[in-house]
C-alpha cells in the first residue's frame, strides 16, 4: 500500500477526479459522428454505472470507512454508528439539493423552487451538478486518507461509469432537440464538475484526518441517494429492467474486482 504526503494527496487527488470526470465527454463522442443508440443499451450503459457506484460505495468508502473510524475511536460498534452517521448526511445533503435547486429529470420534468422561471438549458446543468459532484467527492476522499490504491481504485471506478453516463446525457439532450456539440459540450460539462468535488473531499480530509471515515461515508451516502432516487428508476421507465439489471451486476463485479486488484 502506497502511502502519499498531505501535497502530492491533494495533487493526486485533483487530477484523479479532473481524469474521471473528463471521461463524460469520452462517452459523449458518438453523438459528435450521429451514432444512435437504443433505449435497451442507454437503460443497459445506465445499470452498469449504477453496479459501478454501488460497489464503490460499500468496497471503497463504507469499509475502509468503518476501518478508518475504528483505528480513531477503538471500537468497532463506534466505527459503525459513525458510518451510519455519514451514510445519513450524504444521502440527506443530496435530497436537500434536490429539493432546493431548481433542475430537470430526463423523464419526470422540472422540480425545485423557481423552475419554471429558468431557461431549460440552465436546468439541465443544476440536474447534472446535483448528480456528478457527489462522484467528484468520492475520489477525492478516496485519495484524503494518502492511500493511493484506493484512490486509483475509485477513480477508475468512477471514470468507468462516467462514460456511459455522459454518452446517456448527450443522447438524452439531442432527444430534447439541442445539436451535436451542444450536446457533446453539456455533456462534457458534467465532468468538469466533478474535479471541484474532488478538490473539496480531498482538502478538507487532508486537513483533519478525524474527518476521514466521516467524509468516506458521507460520499457513500450521497452516491447511494442518486442511485436509487435517479439511476434505477430511469433505468426502469422503459421496460429494460432486465437489461439494465444485467448491467448492474456486471458494473457492480467489475468495480469489486478492481478494488481488491488494485488495494
């Protein structure tokens, strides 16, 4: 296990969800060619990232959480109150948003105060922030302990399930009738958030270790949240669970194996 100082964590920890997040617009090229794709794959490409966040989750934020708190408070039963603790504000931070900031789901519409008085556009960019920035925390979190294998880990994970989902928010946007690159770009732009996420979970774990399994489990929180309130239940709308929960038991293997390869 690969130890880092507090400079190179926060570099690490920048670049790593700067990387993940870019592969946004990795997933949203096709749309630049014209390439269409079904709403079986889309439903399919969504479950996968799902099955990516759940076991990031458990495998590389609630258990090297609960690991973190218990070398702190020397008991295993703390340990696990402070990573239900964490758990709950994340999930509570994420549904706070949501009910807050005025966005747009793909299917369902507009929700949050003022909605109908911001331009469409302008929603979309409020949805996809609520959903990447709790992603961009994970990996900087993953990197505030020092433990680099385990931010590599997230990262990767992260940056897995970002491609099929910046190529489902592109797909998604050119169904709503904007252009290629208007598409491409807002897509892209849901990366771009992510690094801001990064830089936030990294300083403030970098700056109080005490902080750390808090900070884990609170972004292990906040993915669950979307999870289960955003990514499955449109990836159900259309008569793919099927598919889309093959995807997530493939997304969901793929990431575990990474994790214990790469700790």
């Amino acid at each position: 296990m690969m130890i880092l100082d507090a400079s190179n964590t926060i570099l690490f920890g920048a670049l790593a969800s700067l990387v993940a997040g870019m592969m946004t617009a990795v997933g949203a090229v096709p749309v630049l060619f014209g390439r269409e794709i079904s709403r079986a794959w889309r439903d399919t490409l969504l479950g996968f990232a799902a099955g990516v966040m759940i076991s990031a989750s458990f495998f590389s934020l609630i258990l090297p959480g609960i690991d973190a708190a218990e070398l702190q408070h020397g008991s295993r039963s703390a340990a696990a109150l402070v990573a239900a603790g964490g758990i709950a504000l994340g999930a509570l931070a994420v549904a706070a948003l949501n009910e807050w900031v005025p966005h747009e789901h793909f299917i369902s519409g507009r929700e949050g105060a003022e909605a109908q008085a911001l331009a469409r556009i302008w929603l979309f960019v409020l949805a996809i922030t609520i959903h990447n920035f709790p992603e961009g925390l994970a990996v900087g979190v993953g990197f505030g302990g020092g433990n680099i294998a385990n931010g590599i880990s997230l990262a990767t994970g992260i940056g897995l399930q970002n491609a099929p989902e910046g190529l489902a928010v592109a797909v998604a946007l050119r169904g709503q009738g904007y252009g290629r690159w208007p598409s491409f770009l807002v897509a892209m732009a849901t990366g771009l958030v992510e690094p801001l996420g990064g830089l936030l979970g990294v300083l403030a774990v970098t700056a109080s270790v005490a902080l750390l399994p808090w900070g884990l489990c609170f972004a292990a929180g906040a993915m669950l949240y979307i999870i289960s309130h955003e990514i499955i239940p449109e990836t159900h709308r259309h008569g793919h669970q099927n598919r889309a929960t093959t995807g997530l038991i493939a997304g969901l293997i793929l990431m575990m194996v990474l994790d214990v390869a790469l700790a």
